[in-house]
C-alpha cells in the first residue's frame, strides 16, 4: 500500500475555508485527511497516528521535542473570535467557588478559561469536563468551535438573559496580544522518511497557498451547504474574518506569555 501523508482535520467552520481550498485547487493524491476534534488529534498526533496537523496551543507548548513547528501559520484572533465562549447567568467575578461545566474538546481552551479565571479575576472555580456541557441547568458552561456559535446564535434568537464571555476578547484587554488557539505541527520522526518529508514539503506549499489565497473565494466558500445549515452567509464571512492564519512575531510573544501563565497557575 502506497504511504501517504496523514493529514489531521478539525471539522469546524473556523478552518473550513483552508482544508477547503487545499482540497479543490491542490494535488491531494498523497494525503489522507482524518477528521476529529482537536483533543482527539491531539492524541492521535502524539501517538504517531497523524504526521501533521492542526494542534492546541499547550500540546506543542507541552512536547516541543517532538514536533516541528509550521512557521507562518496558526488560528488565531486579535481580540473577540465568537467562538471561545463562556456562558454564565452571573457576572463572572461572581463565579467564584462555583462549577463551571466545559467542553471535552480543547485543552488549550480550557487552559485559557483557567487563566482568565485565576489570574485576570483572581476567583478560583471547579471545572468539570462533559461532553455535554451547556445540558447543566442553571450552571455556566463553556464551548467551543461550532457548538460555541450554534449556542450564541440559539440564545440571540430566544433573547436569552444568559452572560456571554469571549475569550479571544478578554485576553487581548488584559494582554493588548492575540491569542494563538492552534498552530499547525508535524511530527519530527517524519523527517527521517524521504517521502513523507517531501509530502510534507509539498503540503506545506499547499498550505501556505490556500491561506493566502483564500479569501479571494470567500464568498463562494461561504456558500457551501455544510456551512449554511446554521450559519448564513454573511455571519460565515464575519466569523471567519475574526480570525487570523498567520503566526508573527506577536502571535510567539502571545504564546510565550501564555506559557508563563500556564506555569503560574501550575498548569504544566
């Protein structure tokens, strides 16, 4: 059997248009795309499962020995991203002591959550992990990616009374630096196979491309049916210029400080 170059793939909207462009403008023949969340590629990525992919901020944070890193690419906002979002039916700074049901499907994120909590409002609360978290009555709960803008949407159209914290925007008030959810990684021992190296070579140009090629076809992106069923195409196209594909010097110094904060709430 042919080797091809495994290739992990986050199903939400935020990265839809890049996978999206590689797949219809580039020569995919020597790639295989598996599709999970990100705490689920995360693991498959460490495990040798996946040879490259998108991956939480703290798993490359965690284990640089053994990944390299993409240079120039990330997901990333500069301030509110929409989709990083924590509900509450109090003030957050009257949260403290209580639980907060969160997502299973990001650690970075829910680091993040650790670090406005402790550090920006100096409240501690115990963090439960579900899968299910927005199904705890009467508690705050925090989403992500597509169950984070299919929640807010819901509670704008029953003008729920529920708060809604960003936390793309709560760390650039309190840090005036981006804040890098993801950045694409490859597997060291990969380099070491003369084909999977120049797979990886060639995606990496695909990559390169489709980020800065895509929004050139926003629109025509922004059409498609997996997409429409709950967003229009108007809100696709704000959310996705929300975000940012790049990784500048500002984008490694947001990720540096995120480490210390990481190591100052004992999170590492």
């Amino acid at each position: 059997m042919e080797k091809k170059l495994r290739i992990g793939k986050i199903p939400y909207v935020n990265l839809y248009p890049i996978y999206q462009t590689i797949q219809s403008k580039s020569d995919c023949a020597g790639y295989e795309f598996v599709e999970g969340v990100p705490s689920q590629l995360n693991r498959m990525l460490r495990e040798g499962q996946l040879d490259v992919s998108p991956s939480s901020s703290i798993e490359y944070i965690r284990t640089p020995h053994l990944y390299q890193l993409i240079d120039g690419h990330s997901i990333s906002c500069s301030g509110c991203i929409a989709s990083i979002l924590l509900f509450s039916p109090v003030p957050i700074e009257n949260l403290n002591n209580k639980q907060i049901f969160v997502t299973s499907q990001s650690e970075t994120s829910i680091a993040l959550l650790q670090i406005v909590l402790k550090i920006f409002y100096r409240i501690d609360c115990n963090l439960i992990v579900t899968d299910k978290p927005e199904n705890v009555d009467g508690a705050a709960f925090f989403l992500i990616g597509d169950d984070a803008l299919k929640m807010h949407k819901k509670l704008s159209i029953n003008n729920d009374s529920l708060l809604i914290y960003d936390l793309g925007e709560l760390w650039a008030d309190h840090t005036n630096l981006p804040f890098v959810f993801a950045l694409w990684i490859a597997r060291r021992d990969i380099y070491q196979d003369n084909y999977k190296r120049q797979l990886l070579i060639k995606f990496i140009a695909d990559l390169d491309s489709a980020r800065d090629s895509f929004r050139s076809d926003i629109f025509l992106i922004s059409g498609s049916n997996c997409i429409r069923d709950f967003m229009t195409k108007e809100e696709v196209i704000s959310y996705w210029n929300k975000i940012n594909y790049n990784l500048t010097d500002s984008h490694k110094e947001s990720l540096e400080l995120f480490s210390r904060y990481l190591r100052q709430i004992s999170y590492l």
